[in-house]
C-alpha cells in the first residue's frame, strides 16, 4: 500500500512509500528435536537425557549435517507429579529433557535426516517444531524491490496528476528491507515410519518497502 507524506507548505514535493514481493521456493529447513527421559532419580533422569540427545546428534552427524548446523538449544530437570486419591500430589519420579536446534540446507533429502534423528532416540524424542526458510535469493529480493519501486511510482503520479503537476527529479530514495516469511508447520509428535512424512516446501514471499521522494513540477 503506498501512502503520501507531505510536509505542511512543501508544495514542491511528494514523498510516497511503496510496498512490493515475490516469491521462491524454500532453501533452508529448521526443525527442533527434543528429547524428554523420566526415572526415578535426578542423575538417572538427567544422564538418560544426556545420552537421547549424543545419540540424536550423532545421528544427524552422520547424515551430514555439520557443527555449524548444529546447536543444543537448552536443558532441563523437573519433578514428577501424581495425583493420588486420598494422597493428593506425590513425587514418582523425575523428568529431564533437551533439545536441539538443527538446520538442513538440502530440503530434498530432511526428511531422511528428521527420520533417521528420530529413529535414534526411539520413543524419547519428539519433533518440536518445523519450518521452511528462504535464507536469501537475490533474484526475489531484486523483484520485491522492483515492485516496490512501481507501487511507489503510481501513487506519486497520480499525486502529482491531482495536484495538476508533473513529477521530476527523484530527490530521495530510502529503502526498507522486509524478512522472508517463514512458513511454519504444526508440531509434530512423532514419526512412526522409516521415511516419515513428505515436506512440501511450496514458496515464501519475500517482501520489500522504500519510501521515494520527488520534485513536483507545476
């Protein structure tokens, strides 16, 4: 949407901001692997935990993902709680949980990855969160530019049109760069095939803003 910002008695400009997107496929996959172990003491609880998480690092280290790519995103212990009829709330034991933040560069082949981290920690580990992420693509983001710059153009002409002028020489250009959305998917519990399910990786709008203004020619 453009909108005009005029000056109170500045009659000889027009400063307008222009809103413009494009779209392209995906390029990267963020997912967070959790893993969460229950036992009857802290330690046990705590070093059960430790171990899912090595065996699903080791997993998609295998797989090819790289240091980089690679990141413990917290841990945690806490106790656990049962109610009991005539007891009320009692200790039974103690929950320890982790997780960890991956990045996939190869959207074609996470699935494999997600499958294989999965299938490593067994019923321990959950899929928290999924989604699919344009890192960058020059090429989009030159065509949200783009548009942005038309969406601006037409609002200031036909400024300039009712205000009886011409437009003239551009005296300022401010761009405004916009995020690539990414497209979330809901979280997943757990996957119970060897392949698991299809990512369809769809398109992500990248979008861009810039705010122009010119000489108005009477």
């Amino acid at each position: 949407m453009s909108r005009p910002d005029q000056a109170p008695g500045d009659t000889g400009t027009v400063t307008v901001t222009g809103t413009g997107w494009a779209e392209a496929p995906p390029d990267l996959v963020t997912v967070s692997v959790a893993v969460e172990c229950r036992a009857q003491s802290v330690e046990e609880a705590y070093a059960a935990a430790g171990q899912s998480l090595s065996t699903v690092a080791a997993a998609l280290r295998d797989h090819g993902i790289g240091p980089a790519d690679l990141r413990t995103n917290g841990l945690s212990v806490r106790a656990d709680l049962a109610w009991r009829d005539g007891e009320g709330q009692k200790l039974v034991g103690y929950v320890a949980g982790g997780s960890l933040a991956v990045r996939l560069r190869d959207v074609g082949s996470a699935p494999a990855a997600i499958s294989r981290a999965i299938e490593s920690g067994g019923d321990d580990v959950r899929l928290d969160s999924l989604q699919l992420v344009l890192s960058d693509d020059p090429a989009a983001r030159a065509q949200a530019r783009e548009a942005a710059w038309q969406d601006a153009f037409r609002a200031a002409a036909q400024f300039a049109s009712l205000a009886s002028a011409g437009l003239g020489r551009v005296l300022s250009v401010t761009h405004q760069r916009g995020a690539p959305g990414p497209v979330p998917v809901a979280g997943l519990q757990r996957a119970s095939t060897v392949e698991g399910p299809a990512i369809e990786s769809g398109t992500n709008r990248v979008e861009a803003g810039v705010t122009v203004t010119w000489e108005l020619l009477h």
